[in-house]
C-alpha cells in the first residue's frame, strides 16, 4: 500500500470514530437543552401570568386598605362614606368590581354596596335585601373571624355583586377598639380569567390551571390542546423534578396521562394559597426533535465526506514535486504579500523555512490590517459617543416649555464626567396641569448608564401622565429594573408632583441625595425622610411619598453627588458644608443653577471629571 492510501485510510478511520462519537453526545446534548427550554419557556409564561394577576390583587389591597384607614380615622357621615366607596369604584374600572361597608350587625345593620355591572356603577343596601343576610354570608363570616385583613376563597355572590369573586377585607374599628365594620373589596373572578386566558404565543401548546388547597379555582383551555385537563390524579402520581432549579417556590413535576410524559409546573402565587399550574406533554417539545436529527445526520455525513475528500486533496498535495520556494519568498520581498508559500506542511528543513516565511507573511497582513481597523474603529466610536451626547443633550427638558406656568421656576444644569452619562433631570407638565420633576444617577457612567436612564426617564414619563403618584412610579420603575438587571446596574433617583390645588408637593426619594427647601430669611433646610433603597437593587420594595408644604413660596434644590465628590487637582471634594453656604445666599432658581456653576469651575478647574454633576432648582410662587 502506498504512502498515500496510507495516510488516507488512517485520517479517514479517525475522523470517522470522531464523527461517531461526537454526533452520539449532541443527539443527547439537543435533546436535554430542548427540554430544558421548552420548560423554561414555560416559567417566563407563567411569570408573566403570576405578575399581571398578582399586580391585579395588590391594587385591590391598597385601594381597600386607604378606604378603610380614612374612614376610620375619620367620624364621617353615611352620605360621605357612601360618596367614597362610589368615588372609588369609579377610580378603579375594571380593577375593583365592588365595595362594601359592611357594619358588624351588633352595631347596625347597613351594608352600603357600590358595584359595576355592564360598564356601569349600581347601589345596594345589602341589608335591606329579602333573603340576604350579609353577616351570615361567606365573605363576612371569614372576615370576621380573621384578626387582620386578608382573602375570602372563591364564591358566587347570588342577590349582591351577582358574580363569581373573591374579596379582600380590612377590619374597622371604633375609638373603643371594638369591631365596628368590614371593609371590602371584590375582585370578579372575570379579570383573572382574562389574565389567565391571554394570548402569550409559545412553540408548543399548554393548558393552566388555579388551585386553592388543591382545589381548582379557574382554568384556561388552549383550543389546540383541549383533552389535557386538570385531575387530582396528576399530582397525586407525579414525581418533584430535582435535577432543574427554579426562583422561589417554583416547582416542576413529572406525571402520566394516558400513557404520555407529562410536565406540570407549579408557580405560587403568594396570594391566597392560589397554585398556577401549567401542564403541557414532553411529546409535544420533542415534536421537532428527530426532524431536527434527521437533518443534522445529513450534514454530518456531508461533512464528513467533504473532510475526506479534502484529506486525500492535501494528502495529494504534500508528494507532489516540489517547486521553487526561492521564487514565492522573492514575490513577497518585493511587497506582493498575497504570495502562496509552498511546502507549509513539510517537516524537513524546506517545510521548516516556509513555514518561517509563511508565519512573517500572515503575521505582516495581520499587523497592517489591524492597524487599519483599530483606525476606523476609534473613529466610528468617537463619532457615536459625540452623537449620543448631542441625543442625550436633546432629551433635557427646556424652562420654554413650563413658560405658561406661572407658579414655578426652574433653573437646571448638567455637565457628564465623560460624552455621555448616567445622571439625568426632567420635568413636564401633567394633564391636570400639574408638574413632575426627575432627578437621578445610575451607577456607573458611559453608555451602559445612559441607556438605562433613559429607559427610566421614559417609563416615568409614561407613568406620570398615567396619573401615577410618585411612589408607585418608583416601585413599578424598581420591579422593572430589578427583574433583568444582568449588569448589576442601580439607580438613586428623586420623582416629584406639585399640587397647586392644596399648595403641596409629594415626592418620593429611592437612594439619592437628600434634598434642600430654601425659603425666605431661613438657613437651607435639608429633607429628611425614611431611607429607601435605590432603585433595581431588589424587586417588590415598597416606596413611600413625602409631602411638602408650599405655602411659604419655598424653592427646592436638587443635586447629584457629583457635586459634593467633585474634586479639585488637590483631590479635595466640594463637600456640603460649601453647598449650603452657597444656598444661603438666596436667589432666583436660575441664578442658585448660575453660581453652583461657577464655584464648581473655580473648585475643579483643570482637574478631570471625577463624575457627573447634576443640579435642579425649582422655585414655587403659590
């Protein structure tokens, strides 16, 4: 046998042992991941659905939980506390089907029942309804007997909301502590099914369940997969799934139904003891799979059969005569460095000198090519950061737009340590003619930060003409960070809405810097509140409002804390203590923007921006 078949026959056999092996693992290989993401997908449908009905029933907590701590903090009449629950209803379409004052029958015997019904809100006395004694219903029974608020089970209201429900209650008391009332609100059991029934589009289908104590509550049927439904069988025989980790309490089982593998994902929901459970069959993941194996067989044996051919090509290759290295090596002395080097494959003394040459060759292309990327690539960059300078430069609100409003003045000033940065202000004018204000600093500078203030900046926007109050734009604002906040990234941010109307302003601060109220013939007063955690750095934080008076016509300054770290060439930082001093001069909101300006220039003068430096000034006239 020849030197050629020889060393044709021995690759070949190699290659094809490696081929074996390797196609053998990524046959088990792609069917794991299939799995694994076929049921992953199925965590991000079920957190959605978690998120939506949970965001549903938290508003019902609160909206219920104020009603009721009003009402008890307060001796109104039944036309005023009538007045509130109708008010509410009204504020809330489609999130709260009804409220109720439902007086603990020792006391009185008057249940006031606001509810909406075809678009519309209606009135009952549940007392004064034939046959329907509220204090013996479900609903009142288990709020009565409970010591804190909370989640009746699911039941038919038949004669009051006339509807499937569930219904939180809060407890009222009298200035003696006793029992005077329940407080509820109800939740229709429709909205949920709308959740649960949305459109959210996956490779294969699922059907998904409620549960409470192992009870089913609702179901949703995908009408391309109607004969998988839920049975107590499925979890009395299925088998905890180990091998996966999910977030907090998420569970995965294995079950049978009708001889198929079937997958049962059970996500809590922290509410109520409800389940949601999302059932769909490992047969229908794997539907593509050995489409998908047959179609990787053929490319293997074409690639293998290509790797064989070129084997016997370069095989060929290496006995053939040899030819004149001395002319190729000429050709590329005299610049022409495309030249082909012969014999790179040879392990004598030739072989070793044009791989010599060769390696010169490749490494001199490699050098002038790069050098000419790196040119271009320096240029493209500097060109970007200077276009998103001007972009974020154009995102900054101008004092033009709040002209027409006569009660505030705003001074405002922004210099980024780098092209583009990560603090940013804004304000605008609210439909009810109100104003909100922004202030915040992500950490980190760069492109990375300013990407995701901006994001904020638009979320904010959005939510504020939505009518939200300040903190909860910063709890929504915070759970949206914080669920994909891969890059570690926060953000300290102050949120603001003036009202006019009762000479006040509510705002919310998550992390930053304190703020100051100056007003006329006082020292600077820095507002304290209760500390709260920067925004993105964990999910479900509950934020709260502070409220300032503006009736003495006060101006509230703003800042980021690169002005008081910035340093000057000494390494010596502004500090507050210089702050303050220059707020005690009082001025205008321009002119307090004017003079921070100026001593932070005199301070710093040639010394590198150590960060961004941010500043608001907002003066009230009431």
């Amino acid at each position: 046998m020849s030197l050629r078949s020889k060393l044709i026959l021995s690759v070949s056999v190699g290659l094809i042992c490696i081929y074996l092996a390797l196609f053998g693992w990524i046959q088990s290989y792609f069917k794991d991941q299939l799995i694994k993401e076929g049921i992953f997908e199925m965590v991000l449908t079920g957190k959605f659905l978690k998120s939506e009905i949970q965001s549903r029933t938290i508003h019902v907590e609160e909206t219920v939980q104020n009603v009721a701590k009003t009402i008890e903090g307060l001796n109104l009449k039944d036309e005023e506390v009538l007045s509130i629950l109708k008010q509410t209803i009204i504020n809330n379409p489609g999130e709260i089907f009804g409220m109720t004052m439902a007086y603990h029958p020792e006391i009185r015997k008057y249940s006031p029942y606001f509810y909406v019904q075809k678009d519309s809100v209606h009135y009952k006395d549940l007392a004064q309804i034939n046959e329907y004694n509220y204090s013996q219903s479900s609903w009142f029974t288990e709020s009565v007997s409970s010591t804190d608020g909370g989640w009746t089970t699911a039941y038919i209201d038949i004669d009051g909301g006339e509807d499937k429900m569930i219904t939180y209650f809060e407890h009222i008391y009298s200035s003696k502590k006793q029992l005077k009332a329940i407080m509820t609100g109800d939740l229709s059991l429709d909205f949920v099914y709308e959740i649960l029934s949305s459109v959210f589009t996956t490779k294969f289908p699922y059907n998904k369940w409620i549960l409470q104590n192992n009870e089913q509550v609702l179901t949703a049927v995908d009408s391309t997969y109607p004969y998988l439904k839920y049975q107590t069988s499925h979890l009395n025989s299925s088998a905890k799934i180990k091998d996966i980790e999910f977030e907090n309490d998420t569970k995965l089982y294995a079950s049978k139904w009708k001889n198929e593998d079937v997958f049962i994902l059970s996500i809590p929901l922290n509410f109520n003891n409800w389940d949601l459970q999302i059932a769909f069959k490992k047969a229908d993941i794997l539907q593509s799979y050995q489409k998908a194996i047959n179609l990787l067989s053929l490319f293997f044996l074409i690639g293998l059969i290509f790797l064989i051919i070129l084997t016997a090509w370069i095989t060929n290759r290496a006995i053939r005569p040899i030819l004149h290295l001395s002319k190729s090596i000429s050709k590329i002395g005299n610049g022409r460095l495309n030249t082909n080097v012969p014999y790179t494959n040879r392990k004598d003394e030739i072989g070793i000198l044009a791989h010599s040459f060769e390696r010169m060759q490749i490494d001199l292309k490699k050098y002038i090519k790069d050098l000419k990327i790196s040119t271009r690539e320096q240029a493209r960059i500097q060109n970007e950061l200077e276009v998103g300078h001007h972009i974020q430069k154009a995102l900054l609100p101008s004092p033009i737009d709040l002209k027409h409003i006569s009660p505030i003045k705003i001074g405002s000033y922004m210099k980024p340590a780098t092209e583009v940065g990560g603090d940013i202000y804004d304000y605008f004018e609210l439909p009810d003619g109100n104003i909100c204000f922004v202030l915040g600093d992500v950490s980190g500078k760069g492109i990375p930060a300013a990407l995701l203030m901006a994001s904020v900046r638009s979320s904010i926007r959005a939510l504020a003409t939505n009518g939200k109050t300040p903190s909860e734009i910063l709890n929504y604002v915070n759970n949206d960070i914080a669920e994909k906040n891969d890059t570690f990234h926060f953000v300290t941010l102050i949120c603001g809405v003036t009202d006019f109307k009762n000479q006040q302003l509510i705002f919310c601060n998550a992390g930053h810097e304190r703020p100051f109220l100056i007003e006329n013939n006082k020292v600077p007063e820095e507002i304290f509140t209760t500390p709260q955690v920067a925004l993105g750095v964990v999910s479900q934080m509950n934020y709260r409002n502070h409220i300032v008076n503006l009736k003495n016509n006060p101006t509230l300054f703003l800042y980021s804390d690169g002005v008081t770290d910035a340093l000057n060439t000494s390494e010596t930082s502004f500090g507050k203590d210089q702050l303050v001093q220059i707020l005690s001069v009082q001025f205008e909101a321009d002119q307090i923007v004017k003079n921070f300006i100026l001593a932070l220039d005199q301070h710093t003068f040639q010394a590198a921006a150590f960060d961004d430096i941010t500043i608001l000034a907002i003066q009230f006239k009431m």
